[in-house]
C-alpha cells in the first residue's frame, strides 16, 4: 500500500485535542456550528421527515436523528439521516481549493459514533479536525470525472477515518477503515443536481453511515485491498490518483481552516454570476419589475446551471435564472427563496424565462483558479449595464465574516428552535470542547423545540 496513505492514518491515531493550535480550534467550532445549523434546517424537508418515518418504524436505539422529535435510532441510521437533512439545502460549507464539501458529510457520522461511545466534546471535535483533513488532503489528490459531483467520494472514506479515531484505533486499524470504506464509494453526478433529483443528497448520508460501518467492519476482522483507495481514486470514481504533495505541511496547514461558507442556499458555481448580476442592478436602480432580460456568461461548468424551468425546489438551487429572478424578487438567494411553494410562484416564472445564462469558452482559460463571470442586465427603459466578477464574497479572496456566519446559523436553527434555544445552543457550542459527551447538545435540542 502507498506510505500516503499509512501516514494520514498515522497522523489521524496520534492526534490530540491540545495538539490542534488555538485558531484551529476557534474554526472547527464555526465549522461545527454552521454544520449544525444547515442539518436542523434540512431536517425540515419533506423527503427527509418522511424517509425518517420510515426509519423510525424500525428503529433501534443508541444515537439522535436531528429532527423533529430528535427521537433516538441506530446510530447508523441516525448518520445517514442526519447526513442527507445536512446535503438537501445546498448551504453547507466547502473547501477553497478542492471539490468537497466535508463538514456536512463527515460530522453526522462523528456525532453518531461520539453519541453511542460517550464520546467528550474534545474527541468529537478532534475527530472533526482530522476526519476533514483526510477528505481534503484525498480530495486534492483526486482527478474528477467531468460529471462527478464530489458526494460520497473522499469524504466518504475521511469520515471512515473520523469513526476509527473515535473508536480510539491505533494507525493500523484506521487505515484498514479507511481502505474498507474505499469499496463504498458513490457516484453521484452534476446531472443529478439539474434534474432536481433530491437522491443526490443521499451521498451525505451514505457518508455517515460509512463513519460506523468501516470500522466496525475492520473491528470484526473484514479486510480491504491494500491500494483500494488508490485504485478507486485513479480508475473507479476518479480519473486519476495524484498523491504528489498530499502530505506537504501536514500538521501545520490545517484544511479545516481553508474553507468557505456558504450564504447563499445554491450551487457554487453560481456565485460570481449573482453578484454581478446584483452588482448591475445596484448600478441601474432597478427591481424585478424594470428587467426587460438578463444576459449571464461563464465557464463551461457553470453554464449548465441555466434552467428556466426548474423541476422542484431542488432544481432551482442548480438554475441561475431561478436563483437570479430570487434575488431581483426577495432581494436575496437564501433559504426561503427555493422552497417548492416560491419555485412555483407565477411572478418567479415570469421573470426567470428573461434571464439566460451561456457558455463564454473565454471565461475558461484561468478555471478553476477563478470561477468568473459576466452579466448584461437589459431594462424595459433601454438602459443596460454590464457588470462582472471573478471572485465572489465567501471565496478565499473575500470571506465572509464570522458575524454573517453565526446570523445563519441563528436563521436556519429557528425553523426548528426557539430564539432561547438557538441562543443556548450557539452558547453551548463555543464551549463544546468541555462537554463531556453529546448528550450536553442533544438535551438542549429537546427542550428548545419549536411546538
């Protein structure tokens, strides 16, 4: 087997709560919070509360779904729930510079395994760390298919990872987890997204249920291939395995620390093609009823996000003149403005068959360092302005502020808490290194719960 991977999981065995510096720290409990608070929003969509129903139906004991009722599950089912709530409003957080979006897929598991092994807030949150630093520090080593979406992927086998450290396994055992979660890679693509089709999300779930089942897998004996990471990145889901450079500053460059949050509740790709497209009716003065037509271009990837006529709520997060005639309508791309009531709303319709989004094949020479884009905005009284953007607010050029990140934190958990309780929960979280184990959060979810 590659050393790579022997050291990653060296790393992860060793690793303490104290060897993670400070700043560190601080950040993975933002991570941790806007994480929480995108999986208590997602729990309220329909496909997620009904595929908890079914669960519940059979329901073991020994881990919370997140949900309404937070009733207790097997921690696998748990994980998966958890993980697919998190995925379904597309306003979990990414990496910078690599396609994954981790928290979202590795946390639900981590909780689980922390919640049934009475796991202290410390481990959970070192477990968070690492199990992040393995999805990215693979993910960048990953060559992608043109039409992978990155669910499933890397993450999947960082969250592998996250588990075993937990189960407190030494290097071995957590690269045998990890090599045994490799045979459970997914293959979702893009074309999921743009279709509507909400399976995608899935992937997240898949991941927590794989921080269970890998290592208890390894712990019953199971045994994996020793390269089966390798060959699953460079042959299976991937085009390529590149592991050049995947330990370069490895315990110094944190890659928790070098991820964007996300504000608006809709693929990335999409970014620089809203705020140019904001930016040019800030110049005009203009609302949704001045626009004769808007006029968007971009890179190739993005430039398949330009439905008129999204299927659902999930499609709309994926079409540009969905999210656009939002933005130019409620004046912002946040949760509310892909619900499956506001897709279907007929001012919505209207406008959005005004607005197009192309392909510009010059926009692709410096992808995907930058992600650029240009809008035209036409007005029924013939004024036009252009405006255009290659680095849009939450990349790494321009983050966003830790104050616009809890303000979301505290929008997305009071659909499902009270303001008292998205206060406490918030509190709690910056002292969640203290806990001495998840039921310190979980008792707070209980007793704040929105009737």
């Amino acid at each position: 087997m590659a050393q790579e991977i022997e050291t990653l999981a060296g790393f992860v065995a060793r690793t303490r709560w104290n060897d993670v510096p400070e700043s560190v720290q601080r950040h993975a409990k933002l991570v941790f919070l806007d994480t929480l608070g995108v999986i208590l929003a997602g729990s309220k969509q329909p496909e997620v509360q009904k595929l908890q129903e079914k669960f519940q139906a059979t329901a073991g004991r020994g881990a919370t779904v997140l949900a309404r009722g937070l009733e207790q599950n097997d921690p696998r089912s748990a994980a998966l729930l958890n993980g697919t709530a998190g995925r379904s409003i597309e306003l979990c957080e990414g990496h910078r510079f690599v396609s994954c979006q981790a928290a979202v897929q590795v946390l639900p598991g981590i909780l689980a395994t922390g919640e049934f092994l009475r796991r202290n807030g410390s481990e959970m949150l070192t477990a968070l760390v690492l199990a992040y630093e393995v999805s990215i520090r693979l993910g960048a080593a990953l060559r992608q298919r043109a039409l992978a979406h990155q669910n499933g992927q890397t993450a999947l086998v960082g969250a592998a990872a996250g588990g075993a450290y937990l189960r407190q396994f030494d290097a071995a055992r957590i690269s045998r987890s990890m090599r045994i979660a490799a045979t459970f890679m997914l293959t979702p693509s893009y074309t999921n997204a743009v279709a509507g089709a909400t399976t995608l999300n899935a992937a997240g779930g898949m991941c927590g249920m794989a921080a269970i089942l890998a290592p208890e897998m390894a712990e019953a004996g199971f045994l994996a291939q020793d390269d089966a990471i390798e060959e699953a990145l460079a042959h299976l889901v991937g085009d390529g395995y590149e592991p050049a450079g995947m330990l370069d500053e490895l315990g110094e460059r944190w890659e928790i620390t070098r991820n964007s949050f996300r504000l608006r509740a809709c693929c990335n790709p999409m970014y620089a093609s809203l705020e140019a497209f904001e930016e040019a009716l800030a110049d005009l003065g203009a609302g949704a009823g001045d626009i004769e037509r808007v006029e968007g271009y971009t890179y190739r990837f993005a430039s398949a996000m330009n439905s008129q006529n999204p299927r659902n709520g999930f499609a709309s997060k994926y079409s540009f003149p969905h999210a656009a005639a939002a933005i130019a309508l409620r004046g912002n791309a946040g949760y509310g403005s892909f619900t499956e009531e506001f897709v279907a709303d007929p001012a919505v319709i209207e406008l959005r068959r005004r607005i197009t989004l192309s392909h510009d094949p010059a926009l692709d020479a410096n992808f995907p360092r930058i992600k650029p884009a240009r809008v035209t905005v036409t007005l029924k009284d013939g004024r036009q302005t252009t405006r255009s953007c290659d680095s849009p607010r939450g990349d790494f050029q321009r983050p966003y502020e830790e104050s616009e990140i809890r303000e979301k934190f505290r929008e997305l958990a009071g659909l499902v808490l009270t303001e008292e309780g998205v206060a406490e929960v918030e509190n709690a979280v910056q002292d969640a290194e203290n806990w001495k184990d998840f039921k310190v959060l979980t008792d707070l979810l209980r007793r704040h719960q929105r009737a």
